[in-house]
C-alpha cells in the first residue's frame, strides 16, 4: 500500500468554532509544496437562507503583501466568480457537509475570507493538505 501519510501536512486554520461574524485567514504560506486542498466543513444551522450566509472569497499572492481573487484556473472544478469559490446558504444544502477546495494557482501564499451576511452562527472548522512536497517527507 502507498503511504500518504508522510505525503503531505495538514493544517487547522480555523479550530471549530460557532461563526457570526467575517473570519480572515492571512498569509497561509504553501512553501515547499506544489499543491493544497482547503478543508471547510459547515455544521448544520436552521436559520441559513440566501439571505443569512457565509460567503468564502479565495485571494492569493507571490509576497504575503499584494493579495488578489483567485481565477477558475487557480482552482480544480469551480467557477469562480469574483473570488467566490464557496457560498453557505443552506438552499443547496451546503450546511451539515464538508467542501474541498483545491488550490492549483502558483503563488505562495494564500488568504480566505468567509463574509456573514444576516444573522447566522453555524460551527465551522477550515483545514489545509499540503500536498506534492519539494522536500518528502512532510511530515
């Protein structure tokens, strides 16, 4: 059996944690690896609608400094549009499920932002895989 483990690094950067107002994670630093998956999973909450959400904008950047939206290029099977890789409204069943970005855009450094808009507090955990590792093993 091929053995994953030593293969990659994984990441917490957002412990769960009930999630009412915008959250900015910065200058997630993807050095010595080639590739990256953003882990976002969403607990369930009722009160989730078009117009009560979290709204997940993906930047990255060569420098930590000047950070830009990422394009449909940058990621694996989205459409993004104006950054947006993941919306959580609960009217396609978002909530209650666990989404997989994969980042395949050649900058550095990354920064996810989730907007609240309304009035809503779901858990959500953010994780990171590093993968394709200049230097294996990661770990």
């Amino acid at each position: 059996m091929k053995d994953l483990y030593h293969s990659i690094e994984a990441v917490s950067l957002l412990d769960p944690i009930a999630v009412s107002t915008t959250q900015t994670i910065t200058d997630i630093d993807l050095k010595d690896f080639n590739s990256c998956v953003i882990l976002i999973a969403c607990g369930l909450d009722a009160s989730m609608s078009e117009s009560h959400k979290i709204t997940f904008v993906l930047y990255d950047s060569a420098d930590a400094e000047t950070y830009a939206v990422v394009e449909t290029a940058d990621v694996i099977d989205l459409t993004v549009t104006s950054g947006v890789v993941l919306t959580i409204d609960n009217v396609n069943t978002e909530d209650n499920t666990l989404s997989k970005i994969g980042y395949v855009g050649g900058k550095r450094y990354l920064q996810l932002v989730g907007t609240v808009t309304g009035t809503t507090d779901p858990p959500v955990f953010i994780g990171l895989i590093k993968g394709h590792g200049l230097d294996v093993p990661a770990i």
